[in-house]
C-alpha cells in the first residue's frame, strides 16, 4: 500500500517545485531486490537507507522520494534530513536504473554537506558501511569506504565543509 506521509516544499530548500515523501514498502523491497521483510532484520539492513527519487507523473508533485518507513525514517531528524538533501542531490546528479556510480553518490552527499547535513551523511555511511559488512557486499563496502574518504576530504581537517556550492537550481 501506498501511504502519502509528507509533502516538502522545496522553497523551504531555497529551490522550486513540490515533492511529496511516499510510503511504499513493497516498491523499495522489490527494488532493492528484497522478496521478504524478514530479509531486513536478518541482513542488518536499516531502512532508512532503503530510499528512492522518482520524477512525477503526477501534476500536484514534481518528485517523490520513496521509503520504506516513514516512521522509522523520521526516528532521527539529521539522517532524515541528510537523506533529503542526497535524493534532491540526484535531480541534478541522476542515476539510472541498475547504474552505481560512486561520484554520483559522493556529488548527491556533498549537496546535503553544503547545507549543513554533515553529520547526517556521517551517520548515513556508517550505517551503510554496517550494511555492508552484513551483506559481505564488497561492492557496496568499497563505494561506501570511498564516499567516506571523500567526506573527509570535503569536511578538510576542520571538519567543516567548504563553501563551494555543486547545486545547480537552474536544473528544477
């Protein structure tokens, strides 16, 4: 079932365009290859990472971002945050279907970086670094250990992120 939980308007992101935070717990576990809710808890997988950008068909929205569990996806207000900004990252850095692209991932945490999510991108590689090890997904653990470098790099050895900005809102 499809639950509409939240809708952002992205003026309050300084950007323009309407999206709505859909509730769809059979699309994200079909898409992220999952036949089972049990599959969750057995791989250690927290859903909140579990999160999809889809442009609109709809009128009313121009985007959705799709979760898994909009209550579990709320429980910590800067990974929830943190992600946002990531999803918004791809509308100007997409990814296509079955693409994985680390640059493209580190471009979409760097924009959640520059407004102010550092901390919620922390949080949101460690907990895909766990998955990782979880899932012995050596894929996923290098491109995961890579945007950490990268947040490294971009945080500098301050640990504040510098004030070059990659967003472009000509894109929406």
């Amino acid at each position: 079932m499809i639950c509409l939980c939240e809708e952002l308007f992205l003026s309050r992101y300084g950007l323009e365009g309407r999206i709505a935070i859909l509730e769809d717990k059979h699309t994200v576990l079909k898409n992220f290859g999952l036949n089972d809710v049990n599959w969750l808890s057995f791989w250690n997988i927290d859903c909140r990472l579990l999160t999809m950008l889809y442009q609109s068909l709809d009128s009313k929205y121009d985007w959705f971002i799709i979760v898994y569990d909009y209550e579990k996806f709320c429980s910590d207000l800067k990974i929830k945050e943190a992600i946002i900004w990531h999803e918004i990252g791809h509308i100007t850095f997409p990814v296509g279907k079955n693409i994985i692209c680390t640059d493209t991932e580190v471009q979409c945490d760097r924009i959640a970086i520059d407004y102010g999510h550092e901390e919620g991108i922390k949080k949101i590689l460690e907990l895909t670094l766990k998955m990782a090890h979880s899932l012995n997904n050596k894929l996923l653990l290098n491109m995961t250990i890579e945007r950490q470098k990268q947040l490294h790099f971009i945080l500098g050895a301050d640990g504040q992120a510098g004030s070059i900005n990659t967003f472009n809102v000509d894109y929406i």
